[in-house]
C-alpha cells in the first residue's frame, strides 16, 4: 500500500465511513496513472460479469457498495497475513471523475492492521 501511495497521481485520501476504506476522488486527466497504479497493488480485478467467481469477502463488499455496475471494478490482492485488501474503481457517470476506494475485508476500521492501514494514506476516522 506504501507503493500505492508514493506513486498515486491525483490529489490526498480521506475516509469513507460508508464502507470503512479510503477514498481519493480526481479527473480522468488522472486516468491511466490511476489505473495503473491501483493494478498494480491490487492486480486480481472482478467486473459484475466476474463477480460471481470473487471469494466471498469481496463479494461481501461489492454488496455494502451497492453492487457492481458496468465500468466499475473490484480489484483485490492475494490474502497477505491473513487480511483481504480490496480496491474498488468507480467512474461517477459525469465522464470527468472517477473515484478509488481501498481498505480490507472483514477488518473492524478501529484495530489492528487498519490503523497502520490508515496512517500509510495520512487519514484519520
């Protein structure tokens, strides 16, 4: 995640009490850097065609977002500790802002690893 930070192009993360992860919203200027970077961190990616076939932690995120719609994704990195990192890519449909959620499955947002988690991106609850 540290990778994922250094490299990320558009401007600062905040959280998302919604689906306890955090966000960072910025213009398709951004797109292809953006894209990069969070396949990078994240390189299993689900579509809701693919969904389906996800392990059953994200596809319990796909659900608390509200399911997956056509160009938004759900990317994820292989169990590393024990603990499920999930991305989720989400184009606004204004054709000039895509947001980028990341967090981890099946973690209470209150301890251990996401403190760490959440100093890594500088955002607080």
């Amino acid at each position: 995640m540290r990778a994922l930070k250094a490299t990320w192009p558009a401007r600062g993360w905040s959280w998302d009490s919604r689906i306890n992860c955090v966000s960072s919203s910025f213009s398709t200027e951004f797109e292809a850097k953006a894209r990069q970077c969070a396949t990078s961190a994240l390189p299993l990616e689900f579509v809701a065609a693919s969904i389906a076939r996800a392990p059953a932690l994200l596809q319990e995120v796909a659900e608390r977002a509200g399911g997956l719609r056509s160009g938004q994704l759900l990317l994820s990195a292989p169990v590393f500790n024990g603990v499920l990192a999930f991305g989720l890519w989400w184009p606004w449909g204004d054709g000039e802002t895509i947001s980028f959620r990341v967090g981890l499955a099946n973690v209470d947002s209150s301890r251990e690893p996401y403190p760490r988690f959440r100093d890594v991106f500088n955002v607080a609850l």
